[in-house]
C-alpha cells in the first residue's frame, strides 16, 4: 500500500474504534463488520461488497502491529494526530510544524509533491525519512538506479465457513482491482495468515512480484472446534452408558458417523480418540477425531427410574467419591 493511500484512508473510523483501541475491540469490531457485510449474506449488493473489502483492508494493517504503528505514524505527520515539533521561529520560540513544514526542506516551502522528474514524490520524501523501516512501498525512486527490485506484499482478508476451513477451499478475492483465485489449504486456523507467493504487486525493472499475504477468519461450528490437526467435538452419555459402558454412535465433520465403545466405569469428562478422522491434511498423516464424554444428569425422572436409583444408592452402601478428599486437602 503506498503512503497516500495510508494518508487518505481512516482505518479506525473504518472499523468503529477508537485510535487506542487494543487488538481484542479491533478484531471483534472487525468480525462483527465482516458477518454484516460478507457477501454471502449480501447477494449482489455492490455497497456491501465494497464495505466487507474496506473492513478487510483496515483489519489487515491494524491487527499487523508493525503496519499499525507506520499507519500511525503516517497519520499523525499528515494531520491524523499529534503534530511534530517545528524549529525555532524568528522570536525565538518553538512551534508547531505541519506534515508541510517537514517536507519544505525537500524542495522549499509550499513545495508540492507530485512525482514528478524534477520534484521527489511523497513516497520518496518519507523513505528517506524512515529508512529501511518504511512501509513496504516507500523509496521506490522514480528515474533512480537501484537495479531490480521486489514489488510491494499485498493484504486481504477473506471469511471461511468452519467445514470449508478444515477439508481446504478455492477462493477469489479482488486484490488492486483484479481477481486473484488461490487455495487455501485444509485445517486452516481462525486468525492465520496465509502467504501466497508472486501474488503481490509487481516488482520494479525486472524485480520478483510480491506475495499476497491473506488473514483467514473462521466461522465457529456448533459442534466441531479445531485442535493443530484434531477434531474436537463433546458427546453427551447416559449414567448407564457410562456405568456399564456402551457402543455409541458419534458424528464425523465428513457426515459418515463412526461406533465407539464407552469402556464401562467411564467418568464425566473423559476423551476417547478416533485415529484419522481429523483433518486431512493434503500432505503428512490425518488428524484424529477427539470426543469427550458429558454424563448426563437427567433433571426428572419417573416414577420407575426414581425407584431404581433409590436401589443402586441401597446397593452402593457407603461408597463415596469423596472418601479421600479431605485427606488430600490437608496435605
């Protein structure tokens, strides 16, 4: 992104934040923005489509620490923020000096940038000012020699249903006005950012094109929450399930279910491991499929089920769970 670009657009009113918004308010600001706007809620709404790409584009340099302090930066010298201090003034005190005044000493007062052969352009002016740590894009001097040079990474952010987050996904984002179609590779994490090489800007006399650089936002499954390559998913049991153990059936993100024997004696909260029913990922071993186990506690019960319940209390004697806990408590 060049650095009028940065200039001229207000990230955080973009997303609804204040300026010393932390990264949790930026992010949820901008999934709330994203679910709002995405186009698939928004079928051929041009306006919505453009508001999803700008949210994109402010989360993108906002949650980059190091983009958001250049962005910052940038800001604040153009009149976004704080004004720098200027030099002394003919009475001897010390003003304040305006994104101008800095460039006056470029090419005299008033002087106007406009990249021209004989006047330098705003990106040149503030390479020389930040050095090797301008914002990509800075100091590509017009008419210099430096030989072949890179070109600038590009950011996008795109959103992703959980079940197309995990088996992998093709997706077409518009990137500098053209559509860039790239995969997305299974197991995919909710905030990750994805590098597609050669799909950035292009590079300057003969340099290599940038990379597309694309942070994923996943949407959460009711069921399904991702674990490196795991499936995580918890299974509701009955007490006699549990008690005298069972083979149930358990559901898979690929649809197929899968039987799994609950040993007998099984505690709340225990998770039992099906082998390879996890991510699959394109290359490496599949993940597997981790289901905890909840015993459920029914809130009423029969008449018959009360009775029976009674009767295992009777049969249990004074066999207590807690037998030892005070004992270790004392420890």
């Amino acid at each position: 992104m060049a650095g009028q670009d940065w200039i001229d657009k207000d990230f955080y009113a973009t997303l609804g934040v204040p300026k010393d918004a932390d990264a949790d308010a930026i992010k949820k600001a901008y999934r709330k923005l994203a679910r709002t706007h995405h186009p698939d809620r928004n079928p051929g709404d041009a306006k919505a489509e453009e508001m999803f790409k700008k949210v994109g584009e402010a989360h993108s340099v906002l949650s980059d620490p190091k983009q958001r302090q250049e962005y910052d930066t940038l800001r604040a010298m153009a009149g976004g923020g704080p004004r720098f201090a200027g030099g002394s003034g003919p009475t001897g005190q010390r003003g304040n000096g305006s994104f101008e005044d800095i460039f006056s000493g470029y090419g005299g007062a008033g002087a106007r940038y406009t990249g021209t052969d004989d006047t330098p352009d705003l990106d040149d002016i503030l390479s020389s000012m930040f050095g090797a740590g301008a914002p990509s894009g800075f100091g590509s001097r017009r008419g210099g020699s430096r030989g072949p040079q890179r070109g600038q990474d590009v950011v996008a952010s795109t959103q992703l249903p959980f079940r197309q987050a995990i088996e992998g996904s093709t997706v077409e984002l518009t990137v500098d006005g053209r559509r860039v179609t790239t995969r997305i590779p299974p197991g995919v994490r909710d905030g990750q950012k994805i590098r597609i090489r050669g799909k950035g800007r292009a590079g300057a006399a003969g340099g290599p094109a940038g990379d597309l650089v694309i942070t994923v936002e996943v949407t959460p499954h009711p069921v399904f929450t991702l674990d490196g390559k795991n499936l995580r998913l918890t299974v509701p049991v009955t007490f006699d399930e549990a008690a005298l153990g069972a083979t149930i059936e358990v559901p898979t993100l690929g649809g197929d279910p899968v039987r799994l024997k609950v040993p007998a004696g099984t505690p709340s909260g225990r998770t039992l491991r099906v082998k390879k029913r996890g991510v699959q990922p394109t290359k490496g071993t599949a993940g597997d499929l981790l289901v905890t186990l909840n015993v459920v506690v029914p809130s009423k019960l029969s008449t018959e089920a009360k009775q029976a319940v009674e009767a295992f209390r009777e049969a249990n004697g004074d066999a207590s769970p807690r037998a030892t806990l005070f004992d270790e408590a004392a420890r």
